[in-house]
C-alpha cells in the first residue's frame, strides 16, 4: 500500500513538473521579435496582452483566459485535505483506518489534479482564439504555435514527459 501511494506522489511530481515547464517558457514572435507569452507567474498570457488590447474581441478572449488560469478556492481545498488524509494516514496506528486514510488521499489528490489539469489545457483554447481574432484584423500578425497546433492534433501535456523532439527513421 505504501508502495502504491509513493507511486501516485511521485506520479503526479513528474507530471506536474512535465506541464510547467511548458508555461513557464512560452514564446510568441511579433514582428521578427520574440515575446515571453507569459511576463509572471500570476497572469498568463499578460506578454501579449500589448498586442491583443487593439482588438475587443482578442481581448475579451485574453481576459476569460486569464480569469480561468487562476487558482480556485475549491482545488486547494481538495488539494490540501487530500494532502492530509494522506498526513493522517502516516500518523495513524490502527491498520484499517491507515490504508482508508491512504487510499482516500490518493484519489482525493489524484481526481483533484486532473480536474485541474484537465480544466487548465481546455482553457488554452482562449489565448489561441485571442491570438487568432486579433491576427484576422492587425498587424504586425502574431505567431504563437502551442504543443497542438505544431502537431494538428489534440495533446495531453500533463503527460508528456519531456519528449519533444520529433523522431524521423
């Protein structure tokens, strides 16, 4: 049992650790120059918001993002009373309770974390439509090619371990 919840943890620290680096190093060309798409670590996409302010709608796309990409009162809730369900596991001393305390943990943190992450990719739709809509009617155009418009289709990067360079035999 204790195997298994070391597992999950360190589950969840590699994909975790696999999205952010992700958003943290996001790049947008804008008129031959580069622009970091996401200027802090609170407001994403706040790099390019210079550009998307021209355009009403690109930058009603940009303000939803941003409004969805901050953190919910009810993840960290979850996130915390998992963390100490697993805690009490560890403090307890009858058996029965431990592994329930356990296993309850895991899946609280676990259903948490892809709720999250799940709520988080389907957000990038708006800064890409942002980027789009504004393209369609200013200039200098925008480029921003995120993981899923590079390989036309749909991806799942809280589970991509850091593969990224595309194979040819």
């Amino acid at each position: 049992m204790r195997n298994f919840c070391l597992f999950l943890f360190s589950l969840l620290l590699i994909c975790s650790e696999a999205g952010s680096v992700e958003t943290c190093s996001r790049i947008a060309i804008i008129n031959f120059q580069e622009v970091l798409v996401d200027s802090n670590a609170t407001d994403k996409g706040e790099g390019l918001r210079y550009q998307l302010e021209k355009d009403p709608i690109a930058r009603e796309y940009l303000n939803t993002y941003q409004k969805n990409s901050s953190i919910k009162l009810p993840s960290a809730i979850l996130g915390t009373a998992g963390t100490g369900l697993l805690l009490l596991g560890f403090f307890s001393s009858k058996s029965p309770s431990r592994q329930t305390y356990f296993v309850t943990g895991a899946a609280t943190i676990l259903v948490n974390f892809l709720v999250a992450r799940t709520l988080e990719v389907t957000n990038e739709v708006n800064l890409t439509k942002a980027v789009e809509e504004y393209n369609k009617r200013n200039l200098p155009k925008i480029f921003f090619n995120t993981e899923s418009n590079l390989q036309g289709n749909i991806v799942f990067p809280a589970f991509n371990v850091g593969f990224n360079k595309v194979w040819s035999f």
